[in-house]
C-alpha cells in the first residue's frame, strides 16, 4: 500500500473511531441530562402548585376546589405548541396530594384516590423533611413506561399538612432525545464527509510531494540533468536539500575520479611518445630524423594540450544543471559568425560553404554554448569533406522545433561506430590519412543540446555524407532548467559517427 493511501487509511480510521467515541459517550450523557432538566422544571412546578392548593387542603375541599377544577380544564387542552420542530399537541401532566399520613386524598386522573403512598420515595421522603423524587414505571415490564414524580410539602403555617407530587412521563423527552441524536448524526456525517475530503486533499499534496522527491531521486540515478523539487512541507523541502547537497558531494567525487581515469588513459600514449622521441633524440642521427622526433613531439605536445582544454570544457558544461544567461538568439547573425570563424580552413581545405533554409529565425539559448556546439558540427563536417567539396547549412522551422542542418559529402559513418558516437575520447580517423581528433567535441555537442531541451541527430545521407543535426525547441523560458532526458538518450536516429 502506498503511502499517501496508509496515511489517508489511518486517518479515516481514527476519525471514525474518535466520531464513534464521542458520539457514544455524548448519547450516554444526553439522556441523564435531558431527564436531570425535566426533574429540575417538575421542583419548580411541584412547590408553586403546593402553595397555591395549601389552603384547600387545609380545608378539606381539595377534591372540589379551584384546583381540581383547573386540573380538570387543562387535561381538556389541546396544545399548539412546536418545540424544536415537533408539535405538542396533548398536555401530559399529572398531580395527586396526599395527607400528612401518606394517603392519597386528590389525583388528577382519578386513579389512586385513598391509596397508601407512604412508603413510595416521592411522599415518604418528603414528609421526613428531605427532597422527595421517583422514577418508576407504571408496567413493570416496558421499560418505555417510566415516570418521573417530584414531590414539594404542602404547609399551613409551620405545619407539614400534606404533600404534592408532580408528575411526568419520562418519554415525553424521547422525542426530542431522538431528535437531538439524528440532528447529532447527520452533523457528524457531514463532519465525517468533510474531513475525508479534507484527508485526501492533504495525503494527496503529501504523496505528490514524495512523489517528486521519488522522481527526482530516480532521475540523479539515471544521470538526468533536473532541478531538485521544493515541496511545500518545511521537512520534505529540507529532505530534497539535503539530497541535493549529498548528490553534489557524490557526482563531484565521481566526476573527479572518472575524469583522472579518462585524461590518464588518454595522456598515456602522447607521454609516451614523447618520452620514446626523447631518448632518441640523445643518440647521433641524421638530421632529417631529428627534425621527424621533433614534429612528433610537438604534435603529441599539441593534442595533450587540446585534450586537457576541451576536457576542462566538456566538464563545466556537464556540471551544469541549466542555462545561465539565456537570450533571444538571431540565427542568421550566429550562422554567419559561425562561418566567418571558419573561413581559413574552408580555403585551406578548398570547400565552399552554402547556407539554405529558412531565414529571420531566432532561438532562446545561450550565444557561446551554442556558437561552441555548431562550431564542433562544421569542423567535423570540414574534416571529413573531400577536397573541393562542399558543406551545407540548412534552417529549417517546425511547430515546435528550430533545426539545424551541417551536410557534408564525406564517406559517411561505419555501422561498427554508431554505438559509440558520443563517447569520450572516441574518434574515427580522418580521410586522406589525418589523424584522430580528441573526441570530445560531440560529447560536448550532445550536453550543450541536452542544457538547451533539444537534441542533436547524425545520419548518413542516402546520397553520400553524414547530416548532423542541432534539434532546438522554439520557445524556451529564460532560466527555465532542463529536464532532459538521460545523457546519450537525446540522440535519436544514429547510423553514423564523425
């Protein structure tokens, strides 16, 4: 189970456990309390009825008095009372008074009138000068039946003549308890409703967040350039930090370990060469053999120096995570820099250069990275050109895209190295007999693409040559990091190697 499915899952449990509790313990709580407020209104009418028939039972004329005559008219009511939504219709109170004995001498419903009460709570209590109060039920075997009876002493003077017991059945407040409970209910539903949606709104935001600090993780694993996220969470935001600054520690120990290996291997065969030219150089030879060692030398001094330069390059520009001065390029105005540069080997080399396509593009992107890329695209291109060739420069414009086309007529790419086009260090020999170049220049061609979201394609043409092509995303938001894909994955389409 995932995460955010464990916490949305624990979360609703303990909800419906805590609603479960509360509502529980609230329904126990209610019904005492609403009986406790039923008992406390039953005192107050009980002493206010017992002052109002003193006088008649002192008399004797309780059975034929006002009250009996009042409690007879207000049994014959029929009430138009709406409490809390439900409707009174009935009055359900009754009263009887018993004498200082005990013995019932008035019930408003006529049925105990001579009944021993002495020895129930309600009178025996409170002809003992205490509070006197009952719940009973009139049938012993519904437990819907109960009655609450309230008892006030009834005085002439100082004298406890009688007592006056008010009486109310307990179900008159079912109706509201229940009430109360359904209203309970139905709030705590919708609780319940808006709490669950308010869990898996914050499961959600809690997984997406994790959910992206997976992604990231994953994509330092695969090599892929991309900016670490910034959850909102205070504690995921300093999670992703610290990966940061731990995939930073870790890329810069490997980084400096591959890249000993790869310049040591590499410098082994020009250091070689020159220490071997060297000691040759102490015997007596002829001078046209001196003068070959020298070349030697010089040659091997040269490519070392190339390779460490273009190194030095290649490295600070994988090190990067985006672009950092961002512009709107014209791309006419780059190409034709771009040519311009190169004018001098084009003589040397006798090829002409034709620039096709369209024109008036422009491109978002940084000047050198990408001066520098299609430079390595056209001196390839140059290398690799007969004599009296010529090189084509095509723009060309899509939905999406900008390509950039350099076509050359040379013998093209063996099979056995389109596998291996981006490697470092790894380069074909030159026709006509030159010499390898350091093989970094389409490594750094393929991370200048990647920093830019485009790609960079080399095919062999059906009518001879190889077509290199720089695959450039039209807009491009200044500053906006890349997600590229993984470094080698952006080249599509390879058949051929320079």
């Amino acid at each position: 189970m995932k995460l955010g499915q464990r916490i949305f899952l624990g979360y609703v449990l303990l909800l419906i456990l805590a609603g479960w509790l509360f509502f529980d313990q609230f329904t126990k709580e209610l019904v005492p309390g609403m009986r406790q407020s039923l008992e406390e209104a039953l005192v107050d009418s009980a002493n206010l009825l017992a002052e109002q028939v003193s006088q008649e039972v002192a008399r004797g004329e309780i059975r034929q008095g006002d009250f009996a005559a009042a409690m007879a008219r207000f049994h014959q009511r029929r009430l138009n009372a709406e409490i809390w939504s439900l409707k009174r219709r009935l009055p359900n109170l009754f009263v009887y008074i018993t004498d200082a004995k005990g013995q019932v001498i008035y019930d408003s419903r006529g049925l105990a009138l001579g009944a021993d009460y002495s020895q129930w709570n309600d009178v025996y209590l409170t002809l003992r000068g205490e509070y006197g109060a009952r719940t009973s039920r009139e049938d012993p075997e519904d437990p819907t039946s109960s009655v609450m009876y309230v008892a006030a002493p009834i005085y002439q003077g100082d004298e406890l003549i009688g007592v006056l017991t008010v009486a109310k059945p307990s179900m008159s407040v079912q109706p509201y308890i229940d009430q109360m409970r359904a209203q309970l209910l139905q709030k705590g539903l919708w609780l319940v409703a808006l709490s669950l949606i308010l869990a898996a709104l914050l499961s959600f935001g809690l997984s997406r967040s994790v959910r992206r600090l997976t992604h990231y993780a994953q994509a330092v694993r695969e090599g892929r350039r991309i900016q670490p996220p910034q959850p909102r969470e205070p504690e995921l935001r300093q999670l992703a930090q610290a990966m940061e600054a731990m995939r930073r520690e870790l890329e810069g120990k490997d980084y400096v370990e591959q890249y000993l290996h790869t310049l040591t291997h590499e410098l082994k065969s020009p250091l070689a060469a020159i220490r071997g030219a060297s000691e040759l150089l102490r015997e007596a030879m002829p001078e046209e053999d001196r003068e070959r060692f020298l070349r030697n030398i010089e040659g091997e001094t040269r490519r070392m120096q190339q390779v460490v330069e273009r190194l030095l390059g290649l490295a600070a520009v994988e090190k990067r995570q985006g672009l950092q001065q961002v512009e709107s390029l014209d791309v006419d105005r780059l190409l034709g820099e771009l040519l311009e540069s190169r004018e001098p080997r084009l003589r040397d080399r006798q090829l002409s250069a034709r620039r096709d396509g369209e024109t008036g593009l422009t491109c978002q992107g940084e000047h050198f990275l990408l001066q520098q890329a299609l430079g390595n695209l056209l001196d390839n291109a140059i290398d690799f050109s007969p004599a009296g060739g010529e090189i084509r420069i095509g723009v060309e414009r899509t939905d999406e895209q900008l390509r950039i086309e350099i076509l050359d007529q040379g013998p093209g790419i063996p099979d056995y190295a389109a596998e291996r086009l981006f490697e470092r260090f790894y380069s074909l020999p030159r026709p006509e007999g030159g010499g390898k170049s350091t093989g970094l220049g389409l490594a750094f061609v393929r991370e200048v693409a990647e920093l830019h979201g485009g790609q960079i394609r080399l095919e062999n043409r059906a009518d001879g040559g190889v077509a290199a092509m720089l695959l450039l995303p039209r807009e491009r938001g200044a500053g906006a990091p890349p997600d590229a894909s993984r470094r080698g994955s952006g080249v599509t389409s390879l058949s051929s190697n320079w």
